[in-house]
C-alpha cells in the first residue's frame, strides 16, 4: 500500500490524498455473529445494524450525487481528492454489505429489505427519487451528512467510553475503519459543493432540515426494527438501555456539534482532527497495525 502525494488542504497545512483500502474483514469467522452483537445491548445492535443497512445505497448515493459534477471541477488536487473519496465510499459499501448479509441471515429485517443489488428494480425506483432533487440539493444533502458521519466518526475514535464497548471484534474493526475514512474525505463533497457554485442558504438550509429530521427518524427506524424482533421484546430492558444510548458517549451532544455546520462561512476543516486522524491511521495501518492484513 504506497503512500499517496501531498496536497495542501483549505488552511493550507499538509495533509493527505484519501487512500483507496481494499479491506476485507473476516465477518463470522472464527465465531459467529451473535444477533445483539454489541455487548448484548439490543438498542445499540440495532441501531448498528440500521446503520449498516443504510451505508451501501447512501454511499452509492453520495457517490452520484459528487459524480454529476466531476466534470466541472479542473483543480487537480480536488480531482484527484474526489476519486478517493468515490473510492473509499465504493469499499465502504461493499464491505457492509458483506456484513449486512450476515445480519440479515440473523434476523435483521429492515436490513434485508436494504440489501438489494444496483441493478434491482429497487434500486432503479430509488434512483428515480433521487433525481426528483435539484443535482445541487442533491450535493448539499451528501457534503451535510459526510460533517455528520465526521462527527459520528471523531466520537467513535476519540472517546474511551465507546471503544470499551465490548462487542463482536469484526464488526468493531469495519466501525473503526470506516469512522478514521470518514475523517480522511469528511471536506471533499464540501468543497466540489463550493467549486460549483453550491450557495450557503442551500448548504444550511439543507443541514437544518436534517438537525431536525434525523435523531427522531433513527429513533423510529430503530424501534421499529426492534418491533421485528421477538428477541427484542423486553421493554425494561429496552427502555434501559436506550436512556443510556441517549446519555452516553455517542449521542450525548451529537446535536451542538451539527449545528456547527450551520454557520455561515463554516467549513469542515475546521473542526481539526489531524491528530487523532493520524494516531488512528498508525494504530490501523501503520508498520505494525491492527488492519495491515486486512487490506488486499
């Protein structure tokens, strides 16, 4: 895995091209995935495994939605940071949809009803949605939700509390993965959204749209996803634990960090995290990381 050049990011300090990994992850090897395969908390799994189902038609979305646009973008170093953002967004996919198979296999409805193949009818009637959106609207959309699943992804690496969590080792290893990847492209969308001319009552109208829209979305998503599942109907247990989902590490505050987006003149590069971007980068693939043998 060869290094990629140089560029210099909006603050001009040096950072790195997004590097296109070609993982795979051993899902269910040597044991089983478990169905409450975080620390046997029922919420947690499930809003996991929600997630999980979404990743690989919203990253192919997010991909769409960057490519429609590629061709207006002449900056060399932002042509060449979009092909690695389409490239870690493509691996993202397919390695959740891996995992997403084993989850549906385990009883995950709502993840089975998302793990259709690009060339379903379903797939075909969700594009057609899609393009009911100005392209534009469109791209604000992607550069909103790539500062969230940045946000989402500095909490996962930078907070003690959630990397103690114990849970399948597989499934942890995709998640850490996936969180440093977020941080390594989280401005790219952002910027091809500027260099086309994208406006700021867009970007932030779009962003306040989804402040509000989607905790009580997830929220019910993720209830009905445990109404599907027998295994989960125990609401003591389930009221339990989703006080402490909301209290703890991951979404305790998640809304003060998205509405930063919302400022005029913000840009994701300002919330710096070079530093724990680059510890992780070493603890995953560094001369002795914990992913080295992951990658193909």
């Amino acid at each position: 895995m060869s290094a990629e050049p140089i560029a210099k990011s909006r603050d001009s300090k040096v950072d790195s091209y997004p590097t296109v990994r070609r993982m795979r992850f051993p899902f269910g090897e040597p044991e089983p995935i478990r169905r409450h395969f975080i620390e046997n908390d029922i919420v947690f799994s499930h809003l996991v495994a929600v997630l999980s189902g979404g990743f690989p038609p919203g990253e192919e979305s997010f991909i769409r939605s960057v490519r429609k646009f590629a061709d207006q973008i002449t900056d060399p170093v932002l042509k060449k940071r979009i092909a690695g953002f389409i490239g870690q967004e493509s691996v993202h996919g397919q390695e959740h949809r891996k995992l997403n198979v084993q989850l549906a296999a385990l009883g995950f409805p709502l993840v089975r009803f998302l793990l259709f193949e690009p060339t379903s009818r379903r797939q075909k009637i969700y594009v057609r949605a899609e393009n009911l959106l100005p392209a534009k609207v469109h791209l604000a959309v992607t550069a909103a939700a790539e500062h969230l699943t940045a946000v989402l992804g500095a909490r996962v690496l930078g907070k003690d509390e959630i990397q103690a969590i114990a849970g399948d080792p597989e499934v942890w290893n995709l998640l850490n993965w996936h969180a440093m990847e977020e941080l390594e492209h989280k401005s790219v969308a952002f910027d091809v959204y500027r260099a086309v001319g994208g406006s700021e009552r867009t970007r932030i109208a779009v962003m306040r749209f989804i402040y509000y829209f989607i905790i009580p979305a997830m929220t019910v998503v993720v209830m009905v996803s445990m109404a599907m599942d027998p295994t989960a109907w125990r609401p003591i247990t389930v009221a339990r634990q989703t006080f402490a989902l909301f209290r703890g590490p991951l979404l305790r505050g998640l809304r003060a960090e998205m509405a930063e987006y919302m400022r005029p003149g913000f840009h994701p590069d300002d919330v710096h995290t070079d530093e724990l971007l680059e510890r992780w980068r070493q603890e995953l693939f560094g001369a002795n990381g914990e992913l080295v043998d992951y990658v193909k």
